[in-house]
C-alpha cells in the first residue's frame, strides 16, 4: 500500500483542528460559563473567508488583511474561536471599566470576563498545534472576517481566526505587509 503524503498531511490537519477545537472548550473559564463557540472552516467556507478578508482589505484600508488573506487561502483549514457576548451579571466587579454589567451593556462593549475566556482558549488550542507540529497563526484578521461573514449564529462580537497549515517551511513568517499570496 502506498500512502501519499497530501494525504496525510490534509488529514492530520484537520484531525488537529478537532483537537484545537476541544481544547478551546475545555479551556479554564474565569466565569465559570460555557460562552466559547468554534467552527472550522474549510472548502467553499475558507474560500468566502479569505473573499470577505480582502473586501474587509478595502472597506479598513488595512493591507495586513490581504496578506492574512493570503495565507488563509493557502490553508486546509482555519479555526475559528469566539465568544458569545453575555455579560456575567455582577452589580460591582468593574473589571471592563464600566460600574457594572448593565452600564458595559448599555455602551455595547465587551465583558472582561468574555474575553479573558477567549484568550484562554485560544491558547489552549495554539498549544494542541504547536505539540502536533502545525503551522498556525493568530489573526484579528480571520477573527473580524468570521464575524462579518456570520460565521456564527449567536452573538459574537470578539473571535480570532487560526488558519492551519502543513509545508516544508512556514507560511506565516517572512510575509511582506500588503502582499496576497497565492
């Protein structure tokens, strides 16, 4: 039997993005809620993706949109993580810089304790990449492209794309700012 390596480098990739995915779940959560939701993107998604990161290009006049873009075509697949938007209900913590959950509502920003969960998950799942030897990177990017692109049905105002990828030398390093790689 031979085995080709395309293959199994497409298949190890998203055997690892599963693995990222329940690694973002399980994450600690300093609210002691479940607010973090995952997707994987891959095929005609990813494709969407990388269009919606160039408009996003454009619309932002941000030229690091169109080379995350670039690098997310090239990908199998991305990660996607975020939070849902729901404030933990506490009358004093005051750790978003608001009084309390119903003035941070009230100003449309985002819970500390929201996003303090994501970057714990985000983490998490980086490390589960990192162990399985996978390119990856975070972007704000991908994140704000999901969102946009309704990559979730619940309230997310804050998530981070991470594009996954399997080559002899890493697509994320040695990018130049504005450039779309193909």
């Amino acid at each position: 039997m031979i085995k080709h390596m395309e293959n199994s480098e497409k298949d190890a990739v998203f055997m690892v993005a599963d693995l990222m995915a329940a690694a973002a779940r399980t994450a600690p959560k300093g609210s002691g809620k479940d607010k973090v939701v995952t997707a994987i993107v891959s095929g005609a998604d990813k494709d969407y993706l990388v269009k919606k990161t160039q408009e996003l290009a454009v619309e932002y006049d941000e030229q690091f949109f169109n080379r995350d873009a670039g690098c997310l075509s090239r990908c199998h697949c991305a990660l996607i993580i975020g939070v849902v938007s729901e404030p933990f209900g506490l009358d004093n913590c005051s750790m978003c810089g608001f009084k309390n959950c119903a003035e941070m509502t009230k100003a449309h920003a985002n819970c500390a304790f929201n996003v303090t969960d994501l970057g714990l998950a985000v983490g998490s799942a980086v490390s589960v990449a990192s162990a399985h030897h996978i390119d990856n990177r975070v972007m704000y990017s991908i994140g704000r492209a999901a969102i946009k692109a309704g990559v979730f049905k619940t309230d997310v105002r804050v998530c981070y794309g991470i594009p996954l990828s399997v080559s002899s030398k890493s697509i994320f390093f040695d990018r130049e700012p504005g450039a779309v790689l193909r």
